[in-house]
C-alpha cells in the first residue's frame, strides 16, 4: 500500500466549493484508486488471512514485545474510532460505504448477500454521485493510512524480534510486481516499467512545480497562487528567485498591501479570494494584488520557502 501513488502525497482527492450548492470534487487517477484497492481489500476484509483484526490480534499475542502489543492496541482504537464515522458528504457510515463499494462495484456483482447493487445506486442517487465517490475515496484513505502505520510501527517491529527467533516468513515480503522502474535479475535479464503517467522519471521541473504545489502540506500557497493570473511558469521562476513572499509578489508584477483585510473592502472590490489562509486573514484581489496582516506575510514566506526545498531537494 505504501508505494500505491494514491496513498502518496500527490493524489489530489479535496473539494472546492464554487458557491451556494455547486462543488468541484477533485478525485485523482481512477487507475491509481483501483491499483491501491487490491492491497486494500485484502487488509479490509474479515475472510482475508490478512485481516487488520486478525493481525492486531496476533501483534497482542504475549510472546511479542509489550511496545508492539501497545501499539497495535493504539491502532486497534484508532481504527475501531474510525469505523463509528460517517462518510462525508454522504452521510452514510462509512464501513457501508467502503463494504457497498467494494462488493457491488470493484469485485462483486452485488446481485446476492447483503450489499447488494440495488442498495448502492439508491445511496448514490440520493447523495449524488461525485459526492458518494468522494465519501468512499476518502474513507479508504483514512483507514488506509492508518494500516499503513499499523504496518510500519508494530508488525514490522514484530518481524524483526521474530527473526531473533529464527522465525521468519515463508515468502518474500515484497511486491510481487517489483518497484523499481529498471531491475537487472539474478540470471541476467532487465525489466524496464514504462508507466504512461505523468509521475514518470522523466518529469519535467515544470511538471514537479505543479504536482508539489497541489500537495496537501502546500495548499496555503496553492490556495493564493490559483488565484493569480499568472503561468505556472512564471510561477515556477518566482518561487527559485524570490527570498520571501513580498518579492515572491513583486516577481510577478503584483503587490502585497499590509493590514488586515476588511469584508467590506473584499466585496466592494470583488476579491477572489477572501479566506483565512496559513490561520491569517489573506485576500486576493484583481490585478495580482493580495491584502493580509504582518504575520500572515511571514507565515506566507515560510510556505514558499518550504515549498522552494521541497522543489530543489525531490
């Protein structure tokens, strides 16, 4: 699950409303979703041997180190919290969204047993589709990642104090697939992995510009560059050249004006953005220009400061 590019920081799974009623669902490559449910149905569900229950179960087991024991309990809470949730914005719990999704859509007909077909279009008709779509994208997410850090902080420790032992696996805990895009074999052969995406060794740092920027760790500068009528190029070259977000700005032949921005000045103005961004009060107005207090100018600099390594270090 670890090197599905769904769970990766780059899948842009978010909403944005665009007024009263009307939202944009930004859900990412469906390939990448269903790649990522393969690994993910076998830890979901109950008749799997891999069965998150069966394994903290396991990791709890009184021969294995208490710090093990301790944090697959913590786990165990963690995704026990999560199965009481409801999805959103389908308000429907989401251990029956996932359970529909999987079992009428991605690997059953859904014709037979309790999560039938019929069940499903009924809930995504009366939540709408996009909606429902997202609610189960999200859900796979949340409990995802946290059988991820199942994985990496409790059963992997667990193998290691196994090996001690000289207990080890009957087989390789690797992908089968393999990962690495050029792999030289024991007996001489090569396979090279071509993917068609835009994820591929030869990106751009135009296209690396783009895909960091819509990061979840990086929407706050995202949130205000979107705004801007402006490249992505150019974007690119202020964010290598300027040393904060005042030059960052200039770079761009807009303006930062201090002070806090008022409502009454947003509206009159028609700003396009009046939100509160990095916890300050940011407006962004026609013309490039973008109003905020001090410390929302500092906040800025940092988040373009962070995005700039990010971008030279990958």
């Amino acid at each position: 699950m670890m090197e599905e590019p769904f769970f990766g920081k780059d899948d842009p799974v978010r909403l944005q409303r665009m007024g009263p009623t009307a939202v944009t669902y930004f859900l990412g490559d469906r390939f990448h979703f269903r790649s990522a449910l393969i690994s993910f149905r076998r830890i979901w569900m109950c008749s799997e041997s891999s069965h998150w229950k069966d394994i903290v179960e396991y990791l709890m087991e009184p021969h294995l180190p208490s710090q093990v024991a301790n944090t697959a309990r913590h786990y165990q809470g963690a995704i026990t919290s999560e199965t009481q949730k409801d999805g959103f914005p389908a308000k429907v719990n989401v251990v029956r969204i996932i359970d529909l999704w999987l079992n009428t859509v991605f690997a059953h007909d859904g014709l037979v047993g309790p999560n039938e077909r019929a069940e499903f279009e009924r809930l995504a008709t009366q939540h709408g589709s996009a909606a429902f779509e997202y609610a189960f994208r999200t859900a796979v997410k949340a409990f995802g990642f946290h059988f991820i850090n199942l994985a990496n902080l409790a059963a992997k420790p667990a193998l290691e104090f196994l090996k001690t032992r000289n207990e080890t696996p009957t087989f390789k805990l690797v992908a089968a697939f393999g990962r690495k895009r050029r792999e030289r074999l024991a007996n001489g052969n090569v396979i090279i992995r071509e993917g068609s995406s835009e994820f591929a060794s030869e990106e751009l740092l135009q296209q690396r510009f783009g895909r960091l920027l819509r990061r979840h760790e990086h929407r706050d500068l995202f949130t205000v560059c979107e705004q801007l009528d402006v490249s992505e190029k150019e974007l690119l070259y202020a964010t290598l050249r300027a040393t904060d977000f005042m030059a960052f700005m200039a770079d761009l032949g807009g303006v930062v004006n201090v002070g806090i921005p008022s409502e009454e000045r947003a509206t009159r103005l028609g700003a396009r953005l009046w939100a509160h961004v990095v916890s300050h009060r940011v407006a962004v107005y026609p013309d490039n220009e973008v109003e905020t207090d001090l410390l929302g100018v500092e906040m800025l600099s940092k988040v373009l400061t962070k995005m700039r390594n990010e971008l030279l270090r990958e």
